[in-house]
C-alpha cells in the first residue's frame, strides 16, 4: 500500500469528525436554550450570541467534510454541503439583524456597571456571524461549483489521470538510447 491509498482510505474518517465540531455546538445550545422561548427578546439574544460564538468551529468542521468530499469526488456530499453553507450563510444575515435589534431593545436594561461586558460579549458574537457569513457563502458557492467537475477530476487512486501523449518529449536524434 503506497502512501496516497493510505492518505484515502483516512479521508473517510474525516465525515464523523466534521459532524462532531458542526453538531455538538447545536446540541450544547440546544441544551443552553431549553426551553425555546423565541418570543423573549433576552432569550433571543441569548440564544443568538451563544450560537454566533461556537459558529468558528462549525465553519471548521464544514470545511474538512467539503475537502473530504471533495477529495473523495462525493459529488452529492459536496452539493449538499454546499446548500447547507448557502443556506446558514443566507440565514445568518438575518439573524444578525435581529441580533441588533435585540440588542438595541436590551442595551437600555442593562445596569450601568455591565453595560461595558455586555457590550463587549455582544460585539464579540456580531463579529463571529459578520465574518462567518461570507466565508460560507463563499464555500458554499465554491462547493457548488466543484460538484459539478469534481467527477472529471477524481482519479481512483488520486494521481494525475493518464495522457494520451507522452508527457516527456522524445529527441529526434536519439534513437534507442544511443546517439548518432
């Protein structure tokens, strides 16, 4: 077994730890947040920015299943990475904008000794979905387009597919090794 087939058959391995880093924020903020109360301002953006927070390592985790599947040539897997990033992307601006809008209706709550912190903690999570949101729709649009050639390219054992032509050039004066 040379060193690429070992590299591939650990690619695979890649899928459960991608879930891991994208699914066990959602699951700690889903245990953070229960119950749901969407209809509470606070809870919103509580809910809001501890979920702005962990999205570094859920970008993260996205991008190692898209280079898997990529690398891999799952052709499915990356599109429907793809729209998942399109999508997060597309819902993250909304939710920035209701993220200030809790913020602006909460700010005046908040006693004058804290308002440094919760201004500070709210600003951090702005900053995380403000940078999040370009970086997925980016991948999400660099996903989608390599699912759609990512077949062509993928080689069953990932080296450079075969030429038709040669890929050195013979020298017309030397003929079977031996000079005229």
């Amino acid at each position: 077994m040379d060193r690429t087939s070992d590299f591939r058959s650990f690619l695979p391995g890649i899928y459960p730890v991608a879930a891991l880093l994208v699914l066990a924020p959602l699951a700690d903020l889903l245990g953070l947040g229960w119950p749901l109360r969407p209809a509470e301002s606070t809870w919103r953006f509580g809910a809001l920015g501890l979920g702005f927070g962990s999205l570094t390592v859920q970008v993260l985790g996205v991008t190692l299943a898209m280079g898997a599947a990529a690398a891999l040539g799952h052709r499915r897997m990356l599109r429907f990475l793809a729209f998942g990033s399109l999508t997060v992307g597309t819902l993250l601006i909304a939710g920035i904008a209701r993220f200030l809008l809790d913020y602006g209706q909460l700010r005046d709550a908040v006693p004058a000794a804290e308002q440094t912190g919760f201004d500070s903690s709210s600003f951090r999570a702005l900053i995380s979905a403000t940078l999040a949101v370009p970086v997925l729709l980016a991948l999400g649009a660099r996903a989608l387009a390599g699912s759609r050639d990512t077949a062509s390219r993928a080689t069953p054992d990932w080296r450079e597919p075969e030429r038709s032509t040669p890929s050195v050039i013979p020298f017309p004066h030397r003929r079977h090794g031996r000079t005229r």
